[in-house]
C-alpha cells in the first residue's frame, strides 16, 4: 500500500509564485526581508516588492516576456532575490546557474535552455562574457549587477519610470529550470511549475516553526533548489528575515548568525562535521539557534547529536531532490525526537512507495525499495529530454527518485542507499555521465567510468577507473585529475583514479557500475 502523508492535505493555491509570496506584508513592509550578511545592507519587503516591480518593467522594454528564458549565474545576495522575482514578475523563466561553473557549463545551459539574457556580477564576468561568445549571446544581453564597462547594471534596471507589465502566467506556466542530471544522464532542465513552487511552500509551511520572528541564513546557494525554495521562497512567505552569504567560510558563517542572532540555519551535512569538531565554534556566542537542518545528502545521526549538543539546539533532516521541488519527506519541528538518521515523514499531499528495483513489487515496512513520490511538487518533466522524463516520471504521476529507502510503520523514511548513477559530493550533484565523457576526450584514455567511493573522511567524492590507450603507460592519475579539474567546476573534480584493463559493460555496452561498486567494497 503507498504511504500517505500523515499530515492532512493543505490547499494550494491557483496562483503565479509572484501573487503567492508578494501580497499584503501588511505592518511586515517596512520590516527587512533580507539583510546582505557581509555588508548589513538591508532590503525591507516594500523595497523589494519595487525593485521586483522595476526589474520586471525594466525586462518587459528589452522585449523579455512569457515563455522568455532568463539566466541568473550570481551568489546568494538580496540583490538575488530582487532578480529573481523580477524576471518571474515579468513573466518570464529562471534558469538558476551553479556559481561555480566553468565557460563550458555555463555555455551548455545556456544552450540547452535557450537563455536569452544572462544577469551575473563582475567577479564572474570573464566566465559569463566567455560562455555567452561561445553561444552567440551579446555583452547586451549580459546584465552585470554591480555594473562593468559596457554592460548595463542593475542600478540601469531600477532607473526605468516603466510599469511593469501585466501578469499573465498562470500556475501551469514554468518558473524555473534548475539543472539536475536525476537518475541518468548529464545535467538537465527542470521544468518546475509556479505551481509546484508554490505547493512545496505550503507542504513545508505545516513541519517547521518558521514565522516572522524567524531569522533564516542563507549560506546554500540559492542556484541549488533547496536555497531558492527552503531559505529564499520560504523565508519570504513566512516574512521571515533572510541573512544572506555569498559563500561558506567558517569564520564568516559563525560571525554571522552571531551577529545577526539567526535563528534557523539550514545546512548540508560537511557544515555538520565543522559545526561538531572545530575549536573556532566555541569563540562565538550561538545561543540564538533554535534549529540546524540538514539536507541534501545523509547526515550521520551521531554527528546531528553532537551538533545539537554542542550548540545546545535542534538537529533535523529532510529529504528532497530538484525534480521534487525540492522537499519530500522531513522531520517536522516538534518531533526531534526522531531517529536522526531518518528523514522523517512524507509532507503533507506526498504519497510513497518503495519498490524493489528488480521485481518491480512494493515493499513493506522495514524492506528496503526504490522510493517512489508522488504530490503535486513533482516536476513536469526535463527540458527537450522525453526520454529521461519517460524513464523518471511513470503513468500514475510516481516521480522514481533513485533512492532506496525503508520506512516504519508509523511512516518514518530512512534513506539508506542509491541505485541512480548520481554522485554527491558535498551535497551537490556530481554526474557520473558528463565525467566519462569528459575522460574520454582524453587521447590517452581509451574507455572510462565514475563511481562515487567514500573517502578516509567517509565523504562520497567521484572516483575514475581508467582504461589506458595501448601506448600510453605514462599516462598518471595526477594527468587524469589535473585535466578534469581544468576543465569543470571544482565539485565535479575526480579525486581518486584507479587504472584498469576493461570496464566491466553489459551486453548492450551500458557500464555495470554495480560491477565496479563490488570491486570497490572488496578492497
Ligand atoms: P538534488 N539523505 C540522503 N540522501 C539525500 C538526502 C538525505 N537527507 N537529501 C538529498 N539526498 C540525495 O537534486 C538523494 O540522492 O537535491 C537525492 O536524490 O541536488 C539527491 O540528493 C537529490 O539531489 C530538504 C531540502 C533536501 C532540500 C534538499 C536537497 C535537495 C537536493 C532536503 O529539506
């Protein structure tokens, strides 16, 4: 039987994540909305909702409108956040691009989902100006928030006398294409409605004590679907005060919530071990936190616990992946009482299951099965990929995440292994697919594969076993790492290389990670 949520339904309204979030702050409009956490700059709800409005006006005279594919390559700042709303109050589409992408990322999707504008700043402007050559976008169509010779700024955006235009998407429309490379496969556009958006909002709205009292850092990138819907969309709905970082470094981070007495801090777990073991944490004052979560990869239950004891607060994880909006399954404020491991439960109108990857049978409680999701925070589909989509999302709406989970009979998720190729380092995505091919333009490779292996730290880091081309002996691990460090973000780097005479393939030539994961674990 598929597991309902144990919470009852919420009712989610028909409506563009724009009237959701930006309607009546009421005596909250002069209150801040975000406060930029390196500088103190504070932007108040009302001052937001005008920057959205011009940002939309100012997007509307350069011929942006529905249906429009806009790229946002930038760091968590308020200034984000203006954007952001702003492209979608025009009723355009946000691409989100991780901040850490190289020109040949950045250039494959802004290809891929047809960007037609590209806002970023001037510290990444070399990578923009690069990536937008390389697929014919001009420097007209590059928006540098704090302004660089030749481009327009965001200062130029504010000063239109424009209106903005009429709001015309509906909550079918897309609002954003995040990329994910789900299952298999490389990275991909994640066709996420206003309405799953603004569902996976109400879904969470009823598990954490999140109010307009609540300070919420924002430290996780807003580019990453769990910082635009968990910090900055959430935060704004419950005219909470987001705190912004543009990066993690420890100092800055503690100093921070500190500073500012953030309340709620949502983390991914390697922010977990720093939090527990390094002698810095005890030189700040952090009575102010209430609650740390953790989410996007496993948190260990005895790292959460001696977080929670060392700083004296809540420990909690969830569960959730791009292609869900992010939030699935999590563990609701009042129930720390929960096994740490856990994920706690399904969010409200969620409905699971757990499958047997090889019977294709539901499990029941205690039984390990692939978990399937269900819920009106499920995508609609990939970006021009059909096929990933037919292969993620089935006939009855289950969205098949490539985790494999167990749940009690009270209806507790536990997330306890993968079957995807998806690899996870740090929290962000790590496509095994993109590296092989990568490897393979290397003349001395002759075939290769990526597995995710577990360091001496117990993090998952990207692992290349390498087939030799006959004449290339010399060929070392170091050459094998350095050309794929020149040549992708740093979280995709491979760390570990391990030279072998076959991959191990399938009749139909797909590579049998499997294979390659046994031969892992008997060493
Ligand atoms: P993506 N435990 C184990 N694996 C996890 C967990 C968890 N708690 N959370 C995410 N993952 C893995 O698209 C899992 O393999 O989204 C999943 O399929 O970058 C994959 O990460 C999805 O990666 C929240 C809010 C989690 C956000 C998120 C992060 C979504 C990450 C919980 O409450």
């Amino acid at each position: 039987m598929p597991v309902r949520s144990p919470y009852p339904d919420v009712e989610i309204p028909d409506v563009s994540l724009f009237d959701f979030l930006f309607t009546d702050f009421g005596e909250k409009a002069g209150a801040p909305a975000l406060i930029d956490g390196s500088s103190g700059a504070t932007i108040t709800f009302a001052e937001l909702e005008g920057m959205v409005g011009k940002i939309a006006a100012a997007l509307a005279e350069r011929g942006i409108g529905a249906g429009d594919v806009v790229a946002l390559f930038a760091p968590n700042t308020p200034h984000y956040v203006a954007v952001f709303h702003g492209i979608l109050r025009a009723n355009a589409i946000v691409t989100s691009v991780n901040s850490l992408y190289t020109p040949g990322e950045l250039a494959h999707q802004l290809s891929d989902s047809g960007a037609k504008l590209l806002f970023t700043v001037s510290p990444f402007l070399d990578r923009a100006r690069a990536a937008a050559a390389e697929v014919g976008l001009s420097n007209d169509a590059v928006i540098v928030l704090d302004g660089a010779e030749g481009h327009t700024s965001l200062r130029d955006l504010l000063a239109t006398t424009a209106q903005p235009p009429a709001q015309t998407v509906t909550a079918a429309d897309t609002a954003v294409l995040p990329y994910s490379s789900g299952t298999t496969g490389r990275a991909k556009g994640v066709i996420l409605t206003h309405r799953n958006l603004v569902a996976n909002l109400q879904q969470i709205s009823v598990m954490g004590d999140v109010t307009n009292d609540t300070k919420i850092l924002a430290v996780l990138p807003f580019f990453h679907i769990y910082g635009m819907t968990v910090m900055m969309n959430q935060g704004l709905h419950k005219r909470s005060t987001v705190v912004t970082m543009p990066r993690f470094d420890l100092q800055e981070f503690l100093r921070i919530i500190s500073e500012y007495r953030v309340g709620r801090v949502y983390i991914a777990p390697p922010v977990a071990v720093a939090l527990a073991k390094h002698p810095i944490v005890d030189q700040y004052d952090l009575t102010c936190i209430d609650v740390i979560f953790s989410g996007a990869a496993p948190l260990d239950a005895e790292l959460g616990h001696a977080v929670a004891k060392r700083l004296g607060c809540t420990v909690l994880q969830g569960y959730g992946m791009t292609e869900l909006s992010p939030v699935s399954h999590c563990m609701p404020d009042d129930r720390p009482d929960l096994d740490l491991n856990s994920c706690g439960f399904a969010i409200p109108n969620v409905v699971s299951k757990l499958v047997d990857p090889e019977t294709g049978e539901e499990v029941g409680p205690g039984e390990r099965g692939e978990l399937w999701v269900k819920g009106p925070n499920v995508m609609s589909g990939y970006l021009n990929n059909a096929e990933a989509t037919a292969i993620t999302l089935d006939d009855e709406g289950y969205l098949h995440t490539g985790d494999v989970a167990t749940v009690t009979e009270d209806g507790v998720f536990t997330i306890v292994d993968r079957v995807k190729e998806l690899i996870k380092y740090k929290g962000y995505q790590v496509p095994p697919a993109e590296l092989e091919a990568l490897l393979l333009t290397h003349d001395k490779i002759a075939d290769a594969a990526v597995i995710g292996v577990r360091d001496a730290e117990g993090e998952e880091v990207p692992k290349a076993f390498v087939v030799r081309q006959e004449n290339a002996a010399d060929l070392t691990a170091d050459d094998v790492m350095a050309f794929v460090a020149e040549r992708i973000a740093p979280h995709k780097k491979v760390r570990v290389v391990e030279f072998i005479d076959q991959i191990p393939k399938s009749a139909s030539g797909k590579i049998l990670r499997k294979d390659l994961r046994a031969r892992e674990a008997a060493t």
